[in-house]
C-alpha cells in the first residue's frame, strides 16, 4: 500500500504457515483463521469456547464473525435538515440510503438482537455560543458557484474573494414555516438544533425509532454537535457502548465522507471493531469522496459490507437455529 516499484517477498508472499492467529492483545483481541476470516467474536479468552450465537457477515475481502449481543448498528445524520423535502432536499441516493436501511438493516438488526443507535447532529443554546470558528463555517457558508465580476461586485453583499458567502440561515437561526406535501404547514424551528423539526429523525426513521420504544431492546438516540459522534469532545456514545460492551459498530448514514467517516475513525481510534455498510452511506460530494472511504474502510479502518449482506446473515442464523431445534 504505497509503494511503488519490485515488491519483496515480505511484503507480498503468504506464509507458509497459514495456521489460526490471535490479533491485539488480552483485553481487545481478534482470532484469524483461513477457513474462517476475522472472528470478532470478543470472548473471554482465545481458548474460550466459541460466542453462540454468531453472525457470519460477508465483507468485501473476508468473512467476518460477530457476536449480535456486542454489536450496534449506528444510522447517523438521516434527519429532516437533509432529507425532507420541504426543506428543498431532493437527493436520490439518501433517499436511496434510507430505503436500504430500512428495508435491509433495521429488520435484521431487531430480528438478531443488535442494538439500533440513531445518531443525529443538534446543537444546544450553548454550543452555538460556544461554537468553533471551522464548524461555523461548514454551515454557514457556501461557495460561489459561479464566479461573479468582482470589479463590479457591490459592496457589503456578503461575498469574499475567495470564492464564499454567507447564507441566509446559518446554525441557530429560525428557519420559519415550511409548507408539506400534504398542503400543511409546520414551524421548521432554529437550524439544527435539538429538539427542533429540521433536527428530527426523517419521517419514515422517526416512525420506526418510535415504534421501538416500546420494545424489549429500544432504539437510542444520541445528538452531536461535530461531525463525528465520537471524537474527545462528544462522550455520551462512547460511554453508552462501553458500559453496555458494545465493540462491532455497523456503520450507516450520511455524508459517508464526513459524518459517517468522522465518527468511523475514531470509533477505530478508540479500539472499537469497524464496519461499513456501504449500500446504507451516501454523500452529495463528488463521486471520488464516496470511492476513498469505501476503498479505507476495505483495509484500513476495518471492513467493508453491506445492508443485505447483514440481512442474510441474520436470515441463516435464523434458518440454522431452526434447523437446531427440537422437532
């Protein structure tokens, strides 16, 4: 990976021995085997007998093996702010995301036990007074797209020669009444922030977060006012997974390339197991965005599989539990 010219043998021949190995260390360890691939498993010990049951999960490279009761499916940024309509969104492959996700993942994660994570971005009173310069501006500036004269550009109309202006509603600001598909119309409430209608679940995901509630292992949510759910300043999460010994994270949601992928690497920083979904993700930036994290999330952050991948795997859980039982 890199390099470039003659490989050595090191670097690009196998072993002659190919037998089981322990990867990591006593308190965070994976076991590879050739017949197998990754067990991520997390028993007690290597010579432990084998987590039942266990998910056989197809990756892009390799078969991976994960225990449902350690593992959490996070679906993040699949909000009203980027997805409904009235709000002027109208993006086929979120739409495209939130179908499979609903239709693939949700089902299989409920049907094996999976913990289900709704991670949202909604900022409080106080993280918009407390608000870094660079996350400010992610929000509330957009780029010219097209050049204007700027000899004859007027002054104090908010553009810079550099190419950005300000928008009209920026984090905080009320957006206003919007109107629906029904005819009706809602108070959209302050940009993204908590508790507000443009910072909600998207109306299909919010239906089934509710529906959860009321079940024997309920959806949680969590806000985060970064791009990632998991860096140093954004704690609730990662201490919701330790305390629960949550360790194989499924990854969903938009941007792929900055929420999704944000909150994936330091996820891995932090010695979680990694895996992206990648027919759950979709971004509007350009296509090579989108190609780069599934090519990392290949080798580097982890693995790389899909809805319907998690999908079969629960349904031949389900089919050889049922094949076990007593006629």
């Amino acid at each position: 990976m890199g390099s470039v010219g003659k490989q050595p043998d090191w670097r690009t021949k196998p072993r002659d021995d190919q037998t089981p190995v322990v990867l990591g260390n006593s308190k965070n360890f994976w076991i590879w085997s050739k017949e197998h691939g990754f067990d991520l498993s997390h028993p007690p010990t290597p010579d432990s007998k084998p987590i039942e049951p266990r998910l056989r999960l197809q990756c892009s490279l390799t078969p991976v093996i994960i225990d449902p009761a350690k593992t959490a499916l996070l679906i993040i940024d699949l909000q009203n702010y980027d997805l409904h309509k009235a709000l002027g969104n109208d993006n086929p492959y979120f739409y495209l995301a939130e179908d499979t996700i609903l239709k693939y993942a949700i089902p299989a994660a409920r049907e094996a036990g999976i913990q289900i994570i709704w991670v949202t971005t909604g900022y409080s009173d106080e993280d918009v007074e407390e608000m870094d310069p660079a996350v400010f501006r992610t929000f509330n500036f957009n780029p010219v797209e097209e050049d204007p004269n700027w000899e004859k550009l007027c002054l104090g109309e908010g553009f810079s020669n550099k190419g950005e202006y300000r928008n009209q509603k920026g984090v905080g600001e009320p957006i206003g009444e919007v109107e629906l598909e029904d005819g009706s119309r809602i108070d959209a409430g302050r940009v993204l922030i908590r508790g507000s209608w443009n910072s909600q679940l998207h109306d299909p995901l919010k239906k089934s977060y509710d529906e959860s509630q009321g079940t024997e292992k309920p959806d949680v949510h969590f806000y985060k006012n970064r791009s990632s759910g998991m860096c140093l300043r954004m704690t609730d999460l990662t201490e919701y997974l330790e305390h629960h010994n949550l360790r194989t994270l499924l990854f969903t949601g938009i941007n792929i390339d900055q929420c999704v992928m944000g909150t994936l690497q330091d996820a891995y920083l932090r010695g979680f197991d990694t895996i992206l979904l990648k027919d759950g993700c979709a971004t509007d930036s350009p296509g090579y965005a989108n190609m780069s994290v599934e090519f990392n999330c290949l080798r580097c952050w982890g693995f790389l599989s899909t809805c319907e991948d998690l999908s079969k795997a629960v349904s031949k859980l389900h089919d050889s539990t049922s094949t076990d039982a007593p006629s």
